[in-house]
C-alpha cells in the first residue's frame, strides 16, 4: 500500500509533527482519520514511517487505549517501531466518553513496557489543581502528562502557587488577544470555554451578544484598552482583524434561481448570528 502525503510547510518551520490517531469525533471516523486508524494498524504505521523516514524534526502520535492492556501494547509497539520519538495514549476507548473513568493500569502496563517517553491523556476532569497533574502522572507511570480541557478552563492549573480567578485569567487573555490581534470569533470561543456554565449568568449573556473584540473587552471593563490600541494601530497604517465589524464581514450575496423568483417572493435583510459554544467533552 502506497501512502502519499501531501505537506504545505518547510520542516523547519516546526519543532515536531504529531499525528492524532485519537480523536473519536464521528466524521474523523467516518474519514478514517483518528481512532479510525486503530483498526488498520499497517496503516497507521505507514504513516508514521514515511514521516519518520523523510523528516528530520521529531514525528510522535497520539492515540486511545484498546480493549486490554496487551491488545493496546501490540500497537503501540509496532507504531514505536516506525521510527516515532513519543506517543500520547488517551486512557479511555474509542467508545467511552469523560463520564467513563480513566484506565491508568492500561496506560501504565504500556509505559513500563516500551522504551520512548509516554504522555498520560485523558485527566481533565480529576485535575482540579497543579498538584492533581502529578498524581496522575505517578499513577500512569509515564514520562510526561497532556491536558487540554482542564487548561481552556483556567490555564493557571499550570501555575504551582495555585489557581487564578476566572476573571483575572478572562483579562490577561483579553489583552493578549488585542495585543497580538488575535480573530474576534476565536477569542470568543476561547472565553466561552473558560465561562463554561456562567455563560447564563447576566454577564455571560451579555458577553454571547458580543460581535467585536472591543465589545467583548468591554464586558470586563478592558474597552478603553482596546480602543486605545486600536488608535495606536491606526497611526501606524495597519488594519487589525479586532478592528473590523460584523457588517463587513458579509459574504457576497448569493445570486438568486431565475425560477425561485418566479416562485416566490424575495425578501432580503441582515440579521445578527448568536454562536453559542457546543462543548465537546470527550476531548481531553
């Protein structure tokens, strides 16, 4: 079987490549993309070699555990044996969801098994503070330990004196947002994560009309701040994505079936898009 990887970068670009052989979202399984590839092990594998073979930087993978601790270590084996630096192994099959416990004994049997460096995923909902990250890294028996829904929800769980409040993290993240223009859409979806449940508070629904990056700094008293830096980019000729406003981000209008007119009556009118965040709990 001939694989033919399609790569738009310079190596260099990058420190390492990571293949997501994990995730089990329904249309990556449907594509045959993540934990889809835990059933076609030779493919898996080919996908890791070619990248091993033909890159110089570090290729490493992710993926879930199998049934039994033997079945997950037969392929872990053989993707280690296609030339990759290190693995991730989400502790949980490719049907259980965070509701299901973690399987740290599967995760451990592998580690002390195989000899690159083993990364624990699949803590999120355990790790309430800095501490927790290390319990369960003691408990998988693994080299290093991968968060990522516990990170949305306050990235201060990295921080040894302890957690910071929500809106201290909100504000810290808000300017770095303005400072760095990063796209309003995505800086919204990034608090929504850290809000979570409060999104029904007042505030938050007053934060979920929100359209621009100074409407949601405004929200925590940070709109003097953006509209400063907006003057300041202004002075120096650049145009910043948080600059721009929803209206002008209109796609061109669709042209219209000559026969849909003769049908019925065309009304036209601009409306405003709530997005309200659908939490995938199943990625840790």
């Amino acid at each position: 079987m001939n694989i033919i990887l399609h790569i738009f970068f310079r190596e260099n670009d990058v420190a390492a490549i990571d293949i997501n052989m994990g995730c089990p979202k329904e249309f990556s399984i449907k594509g045959g993309m993540g934990v889809a590839l835990m059933a076609k092990p030779d493919k898996a594998y080919t996908i890791l070699k070619t990248l091993v073979d033909n890159l110089s930087i570090p290729v490493t993978c992710k993926i879930r555990i199998l049934e039994t601790p033997e079945a997950t270590l037969e392929i872990v084996q053989k993707l280690v044996s296609a030339g990759i630096r290190a693995i991730a192994i989400h502790g949980r099959t490719r049907d259980e969801r965070p509701q299901h416990a973690v399987h740290t004994d599967i995760i451990n049997y592998v580690a002390d098994r195989i000899s690159i460096p083993v990364i624990a995923n699949g803590c999120s909902k355990e790790v309430e503070k800095h501490s927790d990250i290390y319990k369960f890294k003691k408990m998988t028996g693994c080299t290093s330990v991968m968060l990522a829904r516990a990170a949305e929800w306050n990235c201060s769980i990295f921080r040894k004196e302890g957690l910071l409040p929500m809106d201290t993290v909100i504000k810290e993240y808000l300017k770095l947002a303005v400072d760095y223009d990063n796209a309003p859409s995505n800086t919204k979806y990034c608090v929504q994560n850290i809000l979570r449940e409060l999104q029904e508070t007042p505030r938050g629904k007053q934060f979920l009309d929100c359209q621009t990056l100074e409407q949601i700094c405004s929200v925590w008293d940070l709109g003097e701040y953006c509209r400063l830096k907006q003057s300041e980019y202004q002075k120096n000729g650049i145009q910043g994505r948080w600059q721009v406003c929803p209206i002008e981000l209109e796609p061109p209008t669709k042209k219209i079936k000559s026969c849909d007119i003769d049908l019925v009556d065309v009304i036209q009118s601009k409306v405003r898009f709530f997005l309200k965040m659908c939490m995938r709990p199943f990625i840790t």
